[in-house]
C-alpha cells in the first residue's frame, strides 16, 4: 500500500501534468473545499476586527463578524461553484484562452492558478499514520519568480483517509487495494492570516469583482 507521501507525489504529478482523472481519484475534492471554507469563515469572522484594522480599505471586514458570516453563507455555493470551475478550467486546458478578468473571469482565473502552480515546489515533512487516518505535513515554497515571492512560504498540514475503492488479484483471490485520499487541510487557521494578507497585497483593484461568474 502506498504512502500518504506517496499519494502526494502523485496528486501533484497530476497536478503539474493536468492529469484530471488521476487527480479527482486521489483527491475528495467537494469534502477538501466544504470543510476549507467553513473553516476559513470561522476565522475570518473571529478575527473580523483585527482583519479591519490591518486592511481598513476592504470593506468585507468593515460591517462586521455577523454580516461577514451571512454574506459568506449566503454565497457559499456561488464560492464553492467557482473554485470548482477555476479547477476544471485549469485541467482542461481553456486558459489558455484567457484575456482579461472581466471578459473571460474562470479562464483567466484558472490562468493565474497555473502561474502560481508553476512557481511552487513541495518539500514534504513529518508523515504520522493513526489506523485509517493520516496527516502529511508539507511546504508550499515559492521560486524567484514574480509569482513565487507573491507566495512565499505556506506551511500545510494534510489529512488523508484510508479507501478500499479498488480491488485487485492475488492468488486467486480478490483482495481489496487500499490507498490514501486527501480530504481535509488541517491547519486551516493557520494558514488564513498569510493567505489574506497575499491576496491584499497583490490581488488587483483593477478587477471588477461584481461582475457575474
């Protein structure tokens, strides 16, 4: 049975290598986004009054905890349907159709995703393994480039689940092929206060954000 690592590797092979089928057979990535999100809506608005006062400028934080957790409520399958079409644009290869953010938004969205992709490399850390469970720590670390200063350095911890989804032969008898699946970042909370203060730092004023996606 293959590592957690090992799965890893592979996720991010298909990733660089837009491997679609191998990526969404590794990855669960509906139960990945849903848990991300709501996790990183708690933060958001547990930390509302802090986010204000480092980006006064930003008016998601402006209103407060409760309007930031409805907005986001009330637009969270809208959030999660793009992320979903960035995805999908990415790995079939339309972005490379993109012009500008307001005439082609998910092209150039999913765009701007392989750039970033291509300006990071993974270094893996501590692996720990608890029965059916296992978390993978690893380092998103971004190269010299435009993109990869943007980013830096993220710190992720993984979680991955055991599945029985395969079966294979072995002396005649069928034997169940187990392998590992990501399902769940971890250190949510921690990775929110790096990841907002990248995208006030370098997300564009110039994007028209009201446009329909």
């Amino acid at each position: 049975m293959n590592s957690p690592t090992a799965e890893l590797k592979k996720i991010l092979s298909a990733i660089d290598s837009r491997d679609a089928e191998t990526f969404y057979a590794r990855v669960d990535l509906k139960p990945l986004m849903n848990v991300g999100y709501d996790e990183a809506t708690d933060v958001l608005a547990k930390n509302c009054a802090k986010f204000h006062e480092l980006y006064p400028k930003d008016l998601f934080f402006k209103f407060g905890a409760t309007v930031l957790r409805f907005y986001n409520d009330k637009f969270r399958g809208v959030h999660l349907g793009l992320i979903e079409k960035i995805i999908a644009a990415y790995f079939d290869g339309s972005f490379r159709d993109a012009k500008s953010f307001s005439s082609t938004p998910i092209k150039f969205l999913a765009a701007e995703l392989k750039n970033l992709l291509d300006a990071l490399h993974a270094d893996f850390g501590d692996e720990n393994i608890s029965g059916d469970m296992a978390t993978l720590e690893v380092k998103m670390v971004g190269d010299g480039s435009e993109y990869g200063r943007m980013i830096g350095t993220l710190n992720f911890v993984l979680e991955f689940v055991k599945a029985d989804d395969a079966v294979k032969t072995l002396g005649g008898k069928r034997q169940p092929n187990s392998s590992w699946r990501l399902r769940k970042i971890k250190n949510v909370e921690e990775l929110v206060p790096p990841i907002l203060d990248i995208a006030e730092r370098y997300w564009p004023s110039s994007w028209d954000l009201g446009i329909k996606l």
